[in-house]
C-alpha cells in the first residue's frame, strides 16, 4: 500500500487517533453548495407551488438538485490485489448535514469522497480540514 500526490510522488498520511486508519485531508477549499439554494425555491410560495410542479420533471434545476459534489484530496492510492481502502467522513462533516455517497476506492483511484449538503446553508470547508478517516482492509476471496 502506497498514497501518492496528484504528481505520483509518494506521501505520508497522519495515522488516525481513534481509528485504525489513516486521516484525509481536503487539499483546496470546496463550497457544497445546499440543495435549498436551487433557483427552484427561490421566492416560491404555496400557492405557486402547484403551478411549478407542472414541469417537475423537465425542470433544469431541478435535474442537479441531489448531485454528489467531489471533494479534491490529492491523495491516489496504490494498493495490492486482495486490498481496499474504506472511507468513513469525520462527525464534524456529518454533524453539518453532509452525506457522504461513496464509501470505498480501489488500486489507482483518486480519493475524492462525494457528498449531498443536506442543509439550509452552503458549507465551506477549508484547505487541510480532516474530512474523514481511510481504513485499508484485506479481501479475502
């Protein structure tokens, strides 16, 4: 098992304290931006409601409302064929109403976990903020 940069160059990752894991870290600051900020709730009332779900299904905004926004890690990994690593998000990123979509990421894959803001307001996360834990397991087959 390796981690390397966006370069190929080999890294290190700070060992996780309470899991056995290893902690990842954002390598840019990333907005995920809230569903509710969707141009389709903006200004809406109910009585307009009924008139602006006639188009639900063709509606542009609409069709990105739940898309999974990936954050940048710069970390790719390099494992052996029986291995694979599994990512678990950090509490703080879940108790910001962030769901995390993907869990687990093979040999020659970019970490980029992918979350859905599931609250009133953007989230802003900062360069270097640990955004959860990467737990390499063996495959038995």
């Amino acid at each position: 098992m390796k981690f390397l940069n966006e370069q190929g160059q080999e890294v290190t990752l700070k060992r996780a304290e309470n899991l056995p894991g290893f902690e990842v870290m954002l390598s840019e600051n990333t907005v995920i931006e809230s569903a509710v900020n969707n141009p389709f709730f903006k200004g809406i009332n109910i009585l307009q409601l009924p008139k602006k779900l006639k188009g639900f299904r063709d509606n542009s905004d609409l069709n990105n409302l739940l898309d999974p926004k990936k954050v940048r890690t710069g970390i790719k990994l390099e494992l052996d064929d029986n291995e694979l690593a599994i990512f678990s998000p950090n509490i703080k990123i879940t108790d910001k109403k962030l769901k995390n979509t993907n869990f687990v990421f093979g040999n020659g894959e970019m970490i980029e976990p992918s979350f859905i803001n599931f609250s009133l307001k953007n989230v802003v996360l900062e360069k270097g903020t640990n955004i959860g834990f990467l737990i390499i397991c063996n495959a038995i087959l």
